[in-house]
C-alpha cells in the first residue's frame, strides 16, 4: 500500500499540470473568436459563441394536455355541485334548520368534551407506555407491549360495552390492602361507572394503546447520538427526553398523532352504543323521531368535517412549530404568503384587504 | 498492556488522590479490556495522561481507538480493569474492598466534568447555537458546583461562542451553520460545563477539508489552556503539533507511545512504521 500511495502521489500533479497548461492556450483560442462570429454570423449559431441572451422573449413551456385534464376535472366538480344544489332528496333546508338547532349543539359539545378529555389522557398514558416499552426493565417492557397487545386487539365496541358493563362482573370495586380486610375506598361499579365514565376509559385506553406506538416510533427515528451526546453533557434522564428527544420526535409522531385524533373526533361516534348524547346518539334520535335520515346524518357530518378541518390547521401550525431547526428557512405560511401577495398587488387598500384575508 | 512500549508514570490512582490540587485532569487507564459479543475491542489498555497533557490516539479504523475514548466518559462500560480520573474511578464507587456500580444520577455528574467532542458535532438540530451550549450549564447537576441560572448560562454561553469565533451566530440553528461552526459550537458546548477533560472523537473526519482548520485552530488553543485533552484523529501533521504525547493503537492494544518525534518520525514498532507510511505521508507532502 505504501508502495502504490507514493507513486500515485508523485504522478497525480503531472496530468494535472498538464491541463493547466493546455487551458489557458484553448481557453483564449475559443472564447476569440467565439465573441466574434456571435455578432457577425447567424443569430441561431451559440454552440462555440457566448451569445447574450438578455434581450430574447421567453416562451413559457406549452402543457396542453394539463389543460385538458383540468377542465374534465373542473366539469366533474362541477356537475357534483349541481347535483348537490339542485337536487331536492338532499333535503338542505331540513339542514339548515337542524345545523345549529339546541339538542345538536349539545351533542357536539359533547363529542369535543369526550375526544378533549381522552385524547389528553390518552397520550399522556401513551407516553408513558412508549418510555415503558422503551426502558431497560423487562417487566416494564412486557406491561406495555401486553397493554397494547390487548387493546389493539379487541374491538372498541367489546371494550366499551365491557366497561360499563363492569358492574356485572365486578359489583364493588375497592381501594385497600389485598388479602386482608382493609378497605381505604369502597363503591358500587354501577355508581362509579356512569356512560360517560365508561365511554372515556374504552376511548381512553383504546387511544393509550395506539398512541403509545405512534411515540415509540418517533422516539426510535431520533439519531442515537443525540442521547449520547445529550448523556455524555450530563443532562438528566427525564429532561433528556423531553427536552432533547419528543421535541425531535414530535416531527415523527405529529402527523400520525393527528390522524388518531381526527380518528377520535368519529370515533366518539361508537360511544351511541352507550347511548351517550354525544353528536351522533343525538342526530340518531332525532331522525328515528322525524324520519329525516339523510339530512340529519349529513348535518353530524359537516360537524365532523367543521372540527376536522380546524384540527388540520392546528395541525399545520403545530408541525411547523416543530420543524424549527430541521430546515433552513420556514416556508411561508398561509397568511404569510396571502399578505405577501395583497402588499405587492393592492398596496392602497392594503389594509381592509389584509383583514379579509386573515379569515 | 504488555505491548506499552513506554507505559508512562504507574502512579496508583490512591496516590494520586493525595494531590488534588495538582492533579486537576489525570486521567489513568489501567489494564481496560472491551468486548462487542465474541470480539475483543480493547486487549488490555494501559494509559496514563497527566494533566493538563494532550495525548492524541492515532491509528487504523477498528483499532479501538473511539471504543476507549468512549469507555473514559463511561459512555461504553468497562469488561475488565479501571479508568480514574484524578484518583477517583469512573463508573464505581470503592467501598472497603469492594467497587459499588454507581447509579446514574451520580455517572452523570462523574461525565460534567469529562466534556466530549463527537465526529458528527450531534448538536441538537431543535435548538439554537446558545441554546445548545446553555441547556447543560441550566440543567446537569454537577459535583461541588452549583447549577446556572438562565441568564448566567446565556453570559457564559455568548462568552464560550465568543471564544470559537461564533459569537454573532448565537442564534442560528445548527443547519443554518456550515460543518466547522457546528463543530465549533459543539466545542464551546462541551467547554460550557468547564470539563477537567475534554474527549475529541475524530473532530474533523466528518468536515471539507477546507473546514478543518478553523476546528484544529481552535482545538490548538485549547491545548494551551492546561485542559487535558484526549483526541483519536487522522490529522497526522495536526497531532504532531499539539500532542505531548502520541499513542499508536492497532487491533485494541496500544503498539506503542511517546512523543511525537519520537512515534512520527523514529517508530520502534514495524507496525508503527507500515502505518505511518501509509498516511503520513500526504499530510507532509503539503
């Protein structure tokens, strides 16, 4: 080896000494009369020549099939709308009256009460079930992955029906000392289990189980060496993972974790099996009594989409909060690119403009 | 072990101990074996660095040379033999005649006063320049002194970025910062908690070449600074500069060590030799 470096070392400046010396006299022997043929010779002719180009009309690239598609697209749409307008079986007026009816509002109140409250408590749980999984103790380790394993295997129905139906299997239930008859907390199942008690334990848990992977995975994409250094400086294990690790995994997790809950907001839907007044228990009696089906059941759906929708912006903002770091500039966002847009094109009525365009 | 050639000072760390005010930074290795499942990484290593000394570990890739620089800090745990560093062992406490495992509240306390240095700068990409080198400072518990309070930490840390030249990108975050700054910033980190000693692993094997001085400029500097530094590189014309002393490690065993006129330029060791022509020689070329 040290045989071959030498000789490769020694022989590399020659060539390239070689096409120092052969540049400079090709270069000038180009580029002259390059510059002269340019003005005297034909326009088309800029193979050798550096023709200036400065003063041609650019011609934008033609797509007309992307033409052809937007318009079979736009007549699609269109013809959706129409149908959607016009036709009378969707019972609009019946919508409208119903939209933002008393009973309704109450409903939706609680779907957001129940998706709140066990989304909350079932990331926190989650979290705490991904570090479990993730820790150097074997018993905790196969706690969580058992939880997961139980909860991801039965359906949502089976648990919810479970649980409030607990006081069947279990008549008391008690906080004391096992195997002896020390009671410090003592009550009926029935009493402690109420609709709403069992309907956020089954999304609670069920919610636990999924999200607990969802944040091991984003904890595993984060670079080994960032604990190792973070170790290595003498930073403190649970700051190590909130301060250094979940703020670099919440990148991984964010999307997913907003699909669980978008998830959730319908998935309280499950919980009329309970017959819990939520949105969709209350849209069910309401059209069983009127036996307007179809427009009742679109007025739970453009809930579902309202809430939806406004999740998918906190979503932007909480993702772009967390891109920080990750990429050089932060692009524009939505906002920023519309009064971007006003300030160059309507600088007068700046303002007023600016106003609309935040809503 | 036995292949130390020159196995500098034996002091036994209990003796070192007794002079605490002048051994601020010993670092003393003795006999240290590794193991990655079946395969020996560290054959026995014995190496003593006084303080305030720079002893700079050159050799081919796999020798072990990271692996024992990771074992110092106790990033890597220990098969067999003892790291202390000014007497005190790292990783265990000695009670009586037995070694207590220590937990890892008081390991990391024993690591604030070790500072690393890694070949991917391992920055936190989420925080700013000053952050990365205040967050530490703010938060480790560290023996005998007192945390930083936010604002101090901040002082301390502009001085540090100051100190690497880095001082108006405070605020920057770490991919808005060419290799050398990062590298440079990932410096001012591990001097921010004032390390006895400061591990560099490879600082600039991961930087263009025309980055790696800005780095080495700033590792020279710290040479002088009486921190006793330990750093595994490939810079061969860089390690004969700052090195006290040079230690040659093939296959987990140190093939030999000294001066740097002594390793560079009149090696016992054939292996020495065959390896030194190998890289050297483009580093002198230049």
């Amino acid at each position: 080896m040290s045989s071959t470096a030498t000789p490769v070392a020694q022989s590399a400046p020659e060539p390239a000494s070689a096409g120092i010396e052969s540049a400079p006299e090709t270069a000038p022997a180009g580029a002259v009369p390059g510059g002269e043929t340019a003005p005297a010779g034909t326009g088309s002719a800029g193979r050798k020549a550096a023709t200036d180009y400065a003063d041609y009309r650019l011609v934008p690239a033609r797509h007309p099939w992307r033409w052809v598609g937007t318009a079979v697209v736009a007549v699609g749409v269109a013809g959706i709308a129409w149908s959607l307008a016009t036709n009378p079986r969707w019972e609009w007026g019946v919508v409208a009256q119903w939209f933002t009816a008393q009973s309704i509002v109450n409903g939706l109140l609680e779907t957001l009460k129940l998706t709140a409250i066990s989304g909350a408590l079932g990331f926190i749980l989650g979290f705490i079930l991904a570090l479990m999984r993730l820790s150097a103790s074997p018993l905790l380790v196969s706690v969580s992955w058992t939880f997961s394993w139980i909860f991801r295997s039965t359906p949502l129905l089976v648990q919810m029906l479970l649980w409030y139906n607990l006081g069947y299997l279990y008549e008391k239930i008690s906080l004391g000392l096992p195997f002896t008859d020390v009671r410090f907390f003592e009550a009926q199942t029935t009493t402690l289990i109420s609709q709403f008690a069992a309907a956020v334990l089954g999304l609670t848990l069920n919610q636990a189980a999924y999200s607990a992977e969802i944040i091991r995975g984003g904890i595993l994409s984060v670079d080994q060496g960032q604990l190792e250094a973070a170790t290595a400086l003498g930073i403190p294990a649970w700051r190590r993972s909130t301060r250094i690790v979940l703020p670099q995994a919440m990148r991984a997790i964010l999307p997913t974790a907003f699909n669980e809950v978008i998830g959730l907001v319908k998935g309280t839907s499950i919980v009329y099996v309970l017959a819990y007044s939520e949105l969709f228990y209350t849209v069910q009696v309401i059209y069983n009594r009127t036996q307007q089906v179809l427009p009742l059941l679109l007025v739970a759906t453009l809930w579902y989409v309202v809430i939806t929708s406004v999740l998918s912006v906190f979503q932007y903002y909480i993702e772009r909060h967390y891109s920080k770091g990750a990429v050089r500039t932060l692009p524009l966002t939505p906002l920023q690119k519309a009064r971007k847009f006003l300030a160059i094109h309507t600088p007068a009525t700046r303002e007023t403009s600016q106003e609309r365009g935040t809503r | 072990m036995s292949t130390a050639l020159r196995p500098a000072a034996q002091t036994p760390p209990a003796a070192a101990a007794t002079d605490a005010e002048s051994t601020r930074g010993l670092v003393e290795i003795t006999k240290v074996r590794k193991f990655f499942g079946a395969a020996e990484v560290l054959k026995g290593i014995t190496l003593t660095v006084e303080p305030g000394g720079v002893a700079v570990i050159v050799g081919p890739s796999g020798s072990g040379k990271s692996t024992l620089l990771r074992t110092i800090n106790h990033l890597e745990k220990v098969d067999a033999g003892f790291i202390a560093i000014d007497g005190t062992l790292v990783g265990y406490e000695v009670r009586g005649r037995r070694l207590h495992e220590l937990r890892e509240k008081e390991i990391l306390k024993q690591r604030t006063e070790i500072g690393m240095v890694f070949q991917n700068f391992n920055l936190f990409p989420h925080l700013t320049a000053l952050e990365n080198v205040t967050e530490a400072p703010i938060v480790a518990p560290r023996a005998g002194k007192p945390r930083l309070s936010k604002a101090e930490a901040r002082e301390r840390g502009l001085e540090l970025l100051d100190r690497v030249g880095l001082k108006d990108r405070a605020g920057a975050y770490p991919r808005q910062l060419s290799g050398g700054q990062q590298q440079r910033v990932a410096i001012a980190r591990a001097l921010a908690l004032d390390p006895k000693i400061l591990l560099f692993d490879e600082p600039t094997s991961a930087l263009d070449p025309e980055l790696v001085n800005e780095v080495l400029d700033v590792i020279r500097e710290l040479a002088k600074s009486g921190t006793t530094l330990i750093i595994v590189t490939h810079e061969m014309g860089f390690a004969r500069d700052v090195a006290d002393t040079v230690v040659f490690m093939d296959q987990g065993q140190i093939i030999e060590q000294g001066t740097p006129r002594e390793i560079f330029t009149n090696p016992r060791e054939e292996r020495t030799r065959s390896f030194f022509s190998k890289v050297i020689e483009p580093a002198f070329n230049i």
